[in-house]
C-alpha cells in the first residue's frame, strides 16, 4: 500500500528544480522554500541572499511511493546538478545555492546516504550536503511555480533536459505486466497496431476536462482543450500537450500511405495524423484509438500524479 512521502532538495535556484520535479510521473505536490537555516525570522528571500542564514533555496517534493520511489527521485536530482560544487550551481553564486539532500524519516535516510555513499565512490570532491531536515519556511508566493507562471523566466536547468528527463520518468512495463493490466482491444491496439471499431470506445465523442495518458506508462499525450467533435468515430484532436511525446512514422499498410503516430515512452501505437481536416480548428486530425488512451479528469490529476500539467487549463 502506497502513501506519499517527502522529500527536500536544494540543488541551486528553485525555480528550476521546482519545475523538473513537477514534471516527473509520481510526484504529487512541491513548494519552493527556505530549508534547514537559522530560523523563521530570517526565511525570507531578502536575508537568505545576504549569506548570513544557512539557509538554502530548496523544493520540498510530496511524491506517491506507489507511482514513484525515492531512488527514481535522487537519481534525477544527481543528474541536474554539479555534487562537487560549493555555494554554487550554473550561474548562481552564494550560500543559499549551495546543494544538498535533506530527509525528514528514517527510511528516507537510509536510501538518501545509500544513494550519496555510492555518488561519493564515483565522483572525488562530493560536496552535497546530506542532512536531516531541521526546518522548511514556505518560499514568498511570487516563488512558487515561478517557471510556470513565467515559461521565460530564468533556469539554470536546461529545458531540454528537463523535459527528457520528465519522458523517462513514464516506463514501459514487461510484456507480462502489459498482458495483464491491458483489455485485451488496448493490448491489440498498441502492441499489434491494431485499430479499434469506430464508435467503439466512449472517449470518442467524450470532451470532459482533463488529460488523456499513454494506457501502457501514463505518459501525457493530449489534452481536452484540444480535442473537437470530429465525426470519424475515434477520439479526434488537433495537437498534443507536447510533440515530443509523440513520434511518427510513414504508414504504408493497406495500400495506403499514412502518417502513423506512437507514443515515445511507450511506443505504443496510437493511430494517425491526418492533414486538411475540415473539422478541426488548425486542420490537422490526431486520430487516436480510444483504447490506447487513459483520461484522467482535471480533479482527479494532482492525486493521480499530473499536478504540473494543471498548468495547462491556467492559461
């Protein structure tokens, strides 16, 4: 039985650690903060800059042990920053950006220091502080989702990097795992290329608010504002949530010639892209099978693991 768990990271500028550790499947909530310092009185962004506090610029990551696990966590987190850094990452120079790893449980302890124990045998000059957390203030409002709120603003992350990492964090599972989870049409769609009866399937005329993930790794792939009532009989939208979660492929079955659409974490097979669609808003036709996609409606996206994607119905 799973429960969700926390955990506090300090990796330079929060902005940006805030923003990838959104993206990652499993993560339930984060908070941009001021962790493990002199005290409350001092946990503000003015006394942080000055050097003075020990504080640090940290995310406090709520995550679903049953979607992800602390490992999964700190093996992103190693792969952002420099451990051998001391009161700096990218750019960014001073105390409150010095990195660090801190717990708040005994069994977060024990795979925190396992994980650090092993960075440290790979990389001489390990720099990364490894503590129990002591104390977190809530970072001021204007903070927390900055990179949201602000797709330009600054990150000393790269994007790229940040969205590749958000990708691998939704895993295929084993054919056997897949036999078992999947209905027997969503096993043939995906697996086979199969296609599915049009009408068959509820969401093809279904326009709730939400989200719709790959059935076989829950990858995000579309989304209900961009879905229309096309009247092919298959869910029908003009655009992914991002083009880099799908890939294409020339279609040439059937004595056709199609373009033929697949998930990137999962490679399932999708359906089609179709061009100079009449019904559709930009005139581009994403015909997906109703069986190779999960919806996840808007209430239900914080508690399911989406909670960066809410973003998506802010704008």
């Amino acid at each position: 039985m799973g429960q969700e768990k926390s955990i506090y990271f300090a990796g330079g500028c929060f902005w940006g650690m805030e923003l990838l550790m959104q993206k990652l499947y499993g993560v339930m909530d984060t908070s941009c903060g001021y962790a493990n310092g002199t005290g409350e009185q001092d946990a503000n962004y003015r006394t942080v800059c000055t050097g003075n506090t020990r504080f640090r610029e940290t995310v406090k990551v709520t995550y679903d042990d049953r979607l992800t696990s602390l490992e999964t966590l700190l093996s992103v987190f190693f792969s952002v920053i420099d451990p051998t850094a001391t009161n700096r990452q990218g750019n960014d120079r001073g105390t409150q950006y010095q990195s660090g790893i801190y717990y708040a449980d005994e069994s977060s302890k024990s795979i925190v220091e396992t994980a650090a124990k092993e960075m440290k045998r790979k990389i001489a000059g390990f720099a990364v502080e490894i503590k129990p957390l002591e104390n977190f203030y809530p970072a001021e409002e204007y903070h927390q989702d900055y990179l949201t709120k602000h797709p330009d603003g600054y990150c000393h992350i790269p994007r790229p990097l940040i969205d590749e990492l958000a990708r691998r964090s939704y895993r295929k599972p084993d054919e056997e795992t897949l036999k078992r989870r999947l209905s027997p049409t969503a096993y043939q769609v995906t697996q086979e290329d199969g296609t599915e009866r049009p009408f068959s399937n509820p969401l093809w005329n279904s326009f709730e608010k939400g989200i719709y993930v790959d059935v076989t790794t829950g990858e995000p792939l579309f989304s209900s504002l961009d879905k229309y009532p096309g009247s092919c009989g298959w869910p029908s939208f003009s655009a992914p949530i991002a083009k880099k979660a799908l890939t294409e492929r020339t279609d040439t079955r059937f004595g056709m010639i199609r373009t033929e659409v697949r998930s990137t974490a999962g490679d399932a097979h999708l359906g089609h892209r179709f061009e100079d669609d009449t019904e559709s808003p930009n005139g581009i036709r994403y015909c997906i099978n109703g069986a190779a996609l999960r919806f996840v409606p808007y209430e239900k996206m914080r508690e399911e693991g989406y909670s960066a994607y809410l973003a998506l119905f802010d704008r």
